[in-house]
C-alpha cells in the first residue's frame, strides 16, 4: 500500500453528522469495568453514534459498546477475542485492537490489508489475546479524534482473585471542530495559533546542537508542546465540571487501568496527598516504582495500584494537561462522602512529558537477552511550518522471521513523538545513548532532540505499521511499515 492511499483510509469518514444522531445511553465506566469477562462464544461489539455533553453542549461522537450499553470489551488472559463487530456508525471504518498482537489480517489498519468496514457490514474476529493487561481500541481514521476508542482490558486469573477493586479511566482530548479542519489548519497557518516556529527553532538552534540526551533540555518550554487547544479534556467522556464518580470502599486497595486515548495531548496522572505504585505500562507488568505522579503519553496505558485512606474523604485523579493548566479527571469517594467542585483549570501547568520515568522503570519480565540481528537506524523529522512529518530511513524496515531487531530513533524535530510498534511489544534498551534494561512495551516517547533505541523479537509476521501516535502527525507522514514474511 502506497502512504498516498494509506493517508487516504486515514481521512475516510473522519466526521460524525450532526443530522440524524439518536441518543445511545451507555453504562457508566465503573460498570464496565466489571463486566463479566469473556467466557464461551461469540462477544458482540457494535460501532455506534451516540450524543454526550460537553461544556454545557451536545456532542456528536462515536461508541464501541456490546449490546447491554457496556463500554469496550473485558476479556479472559490466554483465551481468545472471539468478537462479531456491527458498524452501526453509519460511515466507513475500522478498530485497531492497541496492545494485541493479532494475526496481521485482523489488526485493524484501512488496507493493511482488511478493507474499511463498511457501514452495516459486520465481521468476525478471533485470535488469542494473551497475557493480561490494560489495552484499548480505537479507529486508525480520523474518526479516533471523535471519541472512536474504547478501553480492551485482558484480566488474569490472579486479577481475578484479587482483592482490589479496578477503575477504568479512558483520556481524550474532544473539539467541535471536525478533525479534517483541525489537520487543514494545522497545515495551513504553522499550527493554527499564530506562534512563529521558525524563528523560534532558529533561535534554539545553538542550544539543540551536540545536545542528544532523552533529559529535558534548557528552552524545552518554548516548544510547541501542544499544537491544537481543545476544547474540552475528557476522562471516561465528562469534564471536571460533571466528573465520573466512583464509589470506593474506605480504606480499600484500587487498581487504576488508565489509557490515554487522546490524539495529541500528553498528562501527567497526578494521585495527590496518595501515594501509589506504578505496576504496568502499555499492559506489561514492571517492577513497582512509587509515586503521586506519572506521565502517559498518547497511545500510552499506567496500571497503578493504590492503598485509600480509612477515612470518609473523596480523592480526586486528576490528569494535567502537558505545559497548560488545563486538567481532567475522576472522583474515588467512599458513599456519603462530601464531594467538592474542582475546576477544570488548576493552578499550575502539567509536567513536561519526558523520560525520566521511563529511565527508572525495568520489565518485570524482560525479553531473552541476544544479540541484534538487525538493526534500523531513524530520524524523526518535521516542523511547524507546513506541518510535515516523517521517519527518515524508515523506507525499508524488512526483517526476517525470528530475528531479534533493534530499531534506534532519533527526534530531530522540536515536538515529542510517542512511538507505537503495531503486532509486537517491545524492550526499551537505551535512552540517550545510555544503555538500560527498560520496560517492555508497545509505545515510547522520543522527546525533541533525543535518542530511544527498542528491541522485538520478529514472531508475527505481516506488514507493521511503526508511527507517531500523535494522529495529526500519523495523518500528516510520521508513519513506516516492519515487514517480514
């Protein structure tokens, strides 16, 4: 497939009508969360349009919901996806299962090779789904910008048995404004809010030479940290001002399975005066790291578990948007607690995303230590002006079945770029040039002017989609293909 006719998929049925749009009530997300897990037989999954508010207004947004109105699918570790998916969309399109490794026939990229699906057609999908973990679906079109995603979570049997309570928090940023607008105004006027990147870029040139460190560097806050302004950040699809609360057991264990489902907008989770303990990233377990915040970028997942106080007190988890005040979040409030409002716009600005994390987190099960046999050398590129992006050296990524491949990434552009690997979880091995044992995973910021180098092994053969998952980025070239037969 041409990246012509790829970027065509991309752009199929981006926009929901305003027209004709009924109302589809959903479950509440706590609900969903515990919905019976898959069991024998087929699990129907229908694409759906539904009307949510926001701000005060009525939105027009996709579904994913299974018959009863639940949201997304809660599945059995080492059992199959045996799903039958109904477009009841009325448009074309199609569902990526993000953090699966399905055959490649059924990974849910337009043409890669599955044809849209397209509206009222339905098709049946199964294959395993492996271990456990927190994962997500969502359209690789457009359409995911309008809340086409929906959480995937894998349950083990030790999940199971477990005595904690789990809460679903899927993020999104959400505009008004169709998303093919807001990709030809990010092309059209050097990301649409009037700073001059160009001159900026220029006059940072000086510092950015020589400086290839995965760290912060010393201007960082003069980046194009955010490139489009939302009009709402939504967790589990409501505002701050309208937040999802779940009620809690005082003095109870939670385990936090949060997505970021947002198209280009990065958080940092921030558990206030409680402590937790980062225990997954991306649905691969890692050795617990402490804390009261964690950041996730796009396409990126946090399991994080948490001891709540024996005390009567709601808890707010809120996500701070990177480099503005703008925040979302949920309410963990044992019953009868008093709630109090909090603004949707908080008193300080989110964290840059980076990698300090990621420098500290180890796999809890790493990869089998070897050798490469083949390593890929990339460069990301792109600016502002005319808002192109691209994968330099990512022309010809044809690898060999059961090869250990390295892939080391350069960002050479002044925007973060979380990187997704499509079929295959992947060991983070080195950041800036300095070699660690990282997390294993299926998605990895290389942030402006820095290094991360991964290792996979080659066990699923097919034509895997490697990109930004920054969708405006994606949709604009940031996008290469691993291949073997």
């Amino acid at each position: 497939m041409k990246r012509r006719e790829f970027l065509g998929g991309l752009m199929s049925g981006a926009v929901v009508a305003a027209s004709g749009t009924a109302f589809h009530p959903n479950k509440s997300w706590a609900e969903a969360g515990k919905a019976a897990s898959s069991g024998a037989g087929t699990r129907s999954l229908a694409i759906t349009k539904r009307v949510i508010e926001v701000n005060g207004k009525a939105a027009n947004v996709f579904g994913l919901l299974q018959p009863d109105g639940a949201v997304g699918l809660t599945l059995d570790a080492d059992g199959p996806l045996d799903v039958a998916l109904s477009n009841q969309g009325g448009e074309e399109t199609l569902i990526h299962w993000h953090g699966l490794a399905p055959p490649w026939d059924m990974d849910g990229v337009p043409d890669n090779p599955a044809a849209l699906l397209k509206a009222n057609e339905a098709r049946h999908y199964t294959f395993p789904v492996g271990s456990g973990g927190t994962h997500w679906m969502h359209a690789h079109t457009l359409q995911e910008q309008n809340l086409m995603a929906a959480p995937l979570i894998v349950r083990t049997a030790e999940d199971r048995q477990r005595d904690e309570q789990e809460v679903i928090i899927l993020l999104h940023d959400f505009s008004f404004t169709p998303a093919e607008e807001l990709l030809a105004k990010l092309k059209g006027s050097a990301g649409g809010h009037g700073m001059n990147h160009g001159a900026m870029m220029q006059g940072m040139a000086s510092n950015m030479q020589g400086h290839m460190s995965g760290a912060a560097m010393p201007g960082m806050a003069a980046m194009d940290l955010n490139d489009i302004e939302y009009d709402a950040y939504l967790a589990n699809d409501r505002t701050l001002d309208d937040p999802e609360v779940v009620t809690v057991e005082s003095g109870g264990r939670i385990r936090l399975r949060i997505i970021n489902g947002a198209t280009a907008t990065a958080f940092t989770i921030d558990t206030g005066a409680l402590s937790g303990q980062l225990i997954a990233v991306d649905g691969q377990s890692v050795q617990p790291v402490s804390g009261n915040r964690f950041p996730i970028s796009m396409g990126q997942r946090l399991d994080i578990r948490m001891e709540l106080p024996k005390s009567a007190g709601a808890q707010p988890i809120l996500a701070l948007r990177e480099g503005t005040d703008h925040r979302t979040g949920i309410i963990l409030a044992p019953s009868g607690a008093k709630i109090a409002r909090i603004a949707s716009r908080g008193t300080e600005h989110g964290p840059i995303v980076g990698l300090d994390l990621e420098e500290r987190i180890a796999a809890a099960t790493p990869l089998p230590v070897r050798p490469a046999d083949r390593r890929f050398e990339l460069t990301l590129t792109g600016n502002m002006s005319g808002y192109d992006w691209r994968i330099e050296g990512g022309d010809g990524l044809d690898v060999r079945e059961g090869e250990r491949v390295e892939i080391a990434m350069r960002n050479m552009s002044m925007m973060s770029h979380p990187m997704h690997l499509h079929g295959h979880h992947f060991q983070v091995v080195d950041i800036g040039g300095k070699a660690i044992g990282g997390a294993v995973r299926d998605t990895v910021v290389v942030p402006p002017m820095g290094s991360v180098s991964v290792v996979f092994d080659a066990n699923n053969p097919g034509r895997w989609p490697l990109h930004c998952h920054h969708l405006y980025h994606m949709a604009s070239g940031m996008m290469s293909f691993v291949a073997y037969a």
